[in-house]
C-alpha cells in the first residue's frame, strides 16, 4: 500500500512537470509569433491552451482523490495540497502566454513590439522561458535548493521591465499611445509569469523546509 502511495506522489510530481512543460512551449511560442509577427503560431499558442487546462483538470481530480482515498499526511498532505496551487499558477501562466499571443494575432500582420522595444522583449521572452525551464526541473524532482535559486533570481525579469518602461516612457517614442500601452501590457505578462515560477519556488520551499519566503508583490 505505501509503495503504491509512493508511486502516486511521483506521479502527481511528474504531472505537474509536465504542465509546466506545456507552459514553456507556450512561451517561446508565443514570444516568437510576437516578434515575427507569426500568425499561424499564435493560433497554435492559442489552441494548445487547452492541453494545459485539460491536464489542470486531470491533476485536480487525482490530487483529490488521494486525498480522499489515502489520507496523506505531513510532507505528503503538503504536496497534495500544495500541489492544487502549483497547479493553479501553472494555467495561469498559460494564460500569461495567450494573452501575449493575442497581442500578437490582433497586430498582425504588423509586429506589434517597435524596433526600439524589440531587444529588451525579446530578452524578457527568453528570461522566461529559462526561468520556467528551471521551475520544471524543480517541480519534477520537488528540489528545494533549485526552488531558492528560483525564488532569489526574481530580480532579473524586474530589471527587465524596468528598462521597458523607459523605453515607452521616451520623449522620442514616435508609435503613439496604442503600441505604448501594447508593449507595457506586455512588459506586465512578462513579469506576472515570472512572478508565478516565484511562488512555484515559494510553494516547494515550504513543503521541504516549513519556511515560506515573502509572496511577489505583483501577486499580493
């Protein structure tokens, strides 16, 4: 019975990898069909969504019947119920990836990111894609040293942002109200995406160490 509890445990671990796999491609998708102006793979950003939601749904069923059917106690009742807000985070951050998608479809076939804004996107893009690379090797082998390094690397998205503002902030910006307010929606899923692998970080430190670093502003 404990082997066969033991097992499942693993594999809620090996779902909520998975999920944030998904939310990689997204990403990378997603930033690309932005900058490229890739109509087709916006759309493919757009559709595989529903894989995301669907694996949520799948991971939420299992999470809770073991905890009906087992009865999980300390380390693994963390997980489980931990687990539900991983999960939680993790279509969020699909939904992060589909929006930036969509700003991409609604632009086309023009880029909606100026030249000016491109180099520090497309450093956000990638920013994103590492860090959500990394809270999938973290959820799949629920590292808590990983998880610190993840939470203490948050910087690095808020610099980015930063430098964004003042791009659309310059008195020299000649694209007009519509691309500053599409590059600072922008900057924002960035940076809430980030913040989202933060509290993934934040979840897996917990189970592990019972200490709970302080949440991201952007999710308070």
């Amino acid at each position: 019975m404990r082997t066969h509890f033991a097992d499942s445990i693993d594999d809620l671990s090996r779902g909520l990898a998975s999920m944030c796999a998904l939310t990689v491609t997204a990403m990378a998708g997603a930033t690309t069909a932005l900058l490229d102006a890739d109509l087709a793979l916006a759309e493919r950003v757009l559709d595989a969504n529903t894989d995301l939601d669907k694996a949520a749904a799948d991971w939420e069923h299992k999470a809770l019947s073991l905890l009906a059917l087992q009865a999980p106690v300390a380390h693994d009742l963390r997980f489980t119920v931990g687990g539900l807000h991983i999960a939680a985070s993790l279509q969020r951050m699909g939904g992060l990836a589909v929006h930036i998608a969509k700003i991409a479809r609604l632009r086309h076939p023009t880029p909606a990111v100026p030249p000016e804004a491109r180099a520090v996107v497309q450093e956000m893009g990638q920013t994103a894609v590492v860090r959500a690379t990394e809270t999938q090797l973290v959820l799949r082998y629920v590292d808590h040293e990983r998880a610190e390094e993840l939470v203490a690397a948050d910087t690095v998205m808020d610099e980015l942002h930063r430098r964004l503002f003042t791009v659309t902030r310059a008195q020299q910006w000649p694209y007009g109200v519509q691309a500053a307010v599409d590059v600072t929606l922008l900057g924002r899923f960035y940076e809430r995406f980030c913040d989202h692998t933060v509290e993934i970080g934040r979840r897996i430190i917990f189970l592990e160490t019972g200490r709970l670093p302080a949440r991201p502003e952007a999710l308070l």
